[in-house]
C-alpha cells in the first residue's frame, strides 16, 4: 500500500507538470500581454493561455461567426475568441462594468481587429441575453457570476444552433469543486452545473483540465 501511494504521489506530480506545460504551449502578443496587465491591475483573473488556446480552437472549430461572450473583462479571452472565428465574425460580450470594455475595445484595436468585430453591451448578463436572438450563436463562452451558471446554461441552449458550442470557464473553483468538504453555494451551483451537463440528452460534453477547469459541451441537433 505504501508503494502504491507512492506512485500515486508520482502520477500526481507528472500530471501537475505536463498540466501546466499545456496550458503555457502557447505564446502570448503584446497586445493580450497588455490586456492581462490590465486585468492584474483591477484585480481581475484572466482565463489562462491553454484556457485561451482551447477557445481559440473551438471557435475555429465551429467555424463560427456569432459568439457570446459573458464577462468581457479586459479583452484577454474576447482576442482569443476573435482569433478563432471567422474574418467576419462579431463578437457579442456583455459586462457589467464599461470601464473594463474600454480596456478590452484597446485591447482589440492592438490585436488587429476593426472595431466592427465586436459588439459591447453593458449591463447584467441576465438582463442583456434575453434580448439576444435565440440559435443565432455558434459559441457561447460563460466567464461570469458563478451562482447564475444555471441560468447562464438555460440561455444558452436557447441562443445556440444545432451543433453550436457552450463553454463555461473556472469550473474546478481552485479545486473546491471536488472538495468533499462543506462549499459555498456557488460551488454547489458548479456541482449542479456538472451534472446537468453530463446528463443532458441535448448536449454533448467534456471537461478540460486548463485553466481552472473549461466545460464544453455541443449542442446537438
């Protein structure tokens, strides 16, 4: 038993190192360098690089064209979206905060992107996605308050095609998620979350292990 311990203690570790290999293979331009300096200074947790690779990937992936973004931040995840998406994609993000949407607008015009490539749209994120069209979305990416995940799914799988993609970030909560221990009620709602999306017949999922945690799921037709 001692000796299995051991190799468990080893796996652990391996994995731990080939994680955050992955999730800093890909290299970063000044102008996201410049978005998550921003954020640092707001106190704000950007999504991480292989966070953002795997965005980039799946909006690239979906060939997609209209994306929603919930929590626009300083732009961090907002480029990697826009660098996955078709060159006439509009990126639709929705902050309560329009000073971090200004930064995230910088943040865009130095990445490269004409200012037609993204809609900003201040104000709660369930106030705002009702008034979004329903299944005109390719790839809704979910970055804000942890206790509305519910309703943020809900909205969603209204506003996604058939075989459009949901994408919620942060789901391992730093590892509270799987804490056996008493959690707060966001993390409840993240467990919930889970199981929702595992047991839906209208969706198709997995779990990424970048960042703190990417649930995607596909929407099926």
């Amino acid at each position: 038993m001692r000796q299995l311990r051991g190799q468990e203690r080893a796996i652990t570790a391996n994995r731990q190192t080939n994680w955050a290999f992955a999730d800093a293979y890909v290299a970063e331009d000044e102008a996201l360098r410049w978005a998550r300096d921003r954020a640092e200074e707001a106190g704000l947790r950007s999504v991480s690089p292989g966070t953002g690779a795997a965005l980039r990937l799946l909006a690239a992936t979906a060939d997609a064209k209209a994306v929603a973004e919930i929590g626009t931040g300083t732009g961090v995840s907002g480029i990697y979206l826009l660098n996955g998406m078709r060159p006439d994609g509009v990126l639709t993000t929705v902050d309560p905060e329009p000073e971090r949407q200004q930064f995230a607008r910088e943040a865009f015009r130095a990445a490269g992107f004409a200012g037609n490539r993204a809609r900003f749209i201040p104000g709660h994120a369930l106030d705002v996605l009702p008034r979004l069209a329903d299944g005109g979305y390719d790839l809704v990416f979910c970055d804000g308050d942890l206790h509305e995940c519910m309703d943020y799914l809900a909205e969603s799988l209204r506003l996604l095609r058939p075989g459009g993609i949901v994408v919620f970030e942060g789901v391992f909560a730093d590892g509270r998620t799987v804490d056996s221990s008493a959690q707060a009620a966001e993390v409840q709602r993240l467990r919930e979350l889970l199981r929702e999306v595992r047991e839906s017949r209208s969706l198709l999922p997995t779990l990424l292990p970048v960042g703190d945690g990417l649930l995607c799921a596909v929407r099926r037709g």
